[in-house]
C-alpha cells in the first residue's frame, strides 16, 4: 500500500512541478492537460491548457496534483514531508522551497533530527523538510 499525497493548484500546476522537478532532481511523469483528456470538449476555454492531472516520482512515492482554480483554497491542516538523509540536501532543499515562500519554522537541529524545518512554498504548499537522527541519538 502507498499514500500518495494529491495536491490542487490555482491554475500554476505546470509551473509548481517544473520547480519541484528541478528542486527535488527527478522527472515529470505525466502532464495531462484537460485539452488532452476524453471529456476535453466539455471543459470551459480557460480551462483547457490547464492541468488534468501531474504526477512527479519521489523515491517510492508519487506527488500527484490538478489545477482546480473555480474551487481552489489554500491547503489547510497537512504538510507534503519529505524524509531527506543527508543534512546538507535537506538546507538545499528547504532553502529552494523558502524562495518566495514563508518559512515556518527555521530548519534546525532537533531532538530527533539533524535538520527539521517546515515551509510553504511560492505555490502556497505548506512543506516538513525532516533530515532524522538515528533513533538511538534522540534526546530524552
């Protein structure tokens, strides 16, 4: 079984991928615009080079998203994390995603990591960089 976190973008689904593929060193999967899907005469104009649906390999794990601009509000209550080994890839990648962001939470050491930091990106997608210790070096 996989968890695969599904975000909704404001019409910038294209745009935040890219970044993240950049970010994140991996490749786009799928870019499926609604001009591209079966039902694509139905969709509105201003909908059609928008994004169906995007999928971005992460390990294991796939990123999926979809532009949803006439329902879309800012997530609210969840984080994308992502489980990084080395500390300096963690900085590296916590410092891409604050460009243009809001950093949160500073990442820093912890009791139980040797970098933690949370973030939402120039995209409004709120991120936990976590960079774990291990499990025997956790401070009481």
């Amino acid at each position: 079984m996989q968890v695969n976190p599904y975000l909704n973008f404001n019409g910038n689904c294209k745009e935040a991928f890219a970044f993240y593929a950049k970010v994140l060193k991996t490749d786009i999967v799928m870019m499926l615009p609604f001009s591209g899907t079966p039902m694509a005469d139905q969709a509105p104009p201003e909908m059609r080079d928008l994004i169906a649906h995007a999928q971005l390999r992460i390990g294991d794990c796939v990123l999926m998203a979809s532009d949803a601009p006439s329902h879309y509000e800012q997530p609210k209550g969840m984080n994308v994390t992502l489980g990084i080994e080395a500390p300096e890839e963690a900085e590296r990648v916590f410092n891409a995603l604050a460009e243009g962001g809001t950093v949160q939470m500073p990442l820093a050491e912890t009791f139980w990591a040797q970098r933690f930091g949370m973030v939402v990106d120039r995209f409004g997608i709120p991120w936990m960089i976590n960079c774990e210790k291990p499990r025997e070096q956790w401070a009481p």
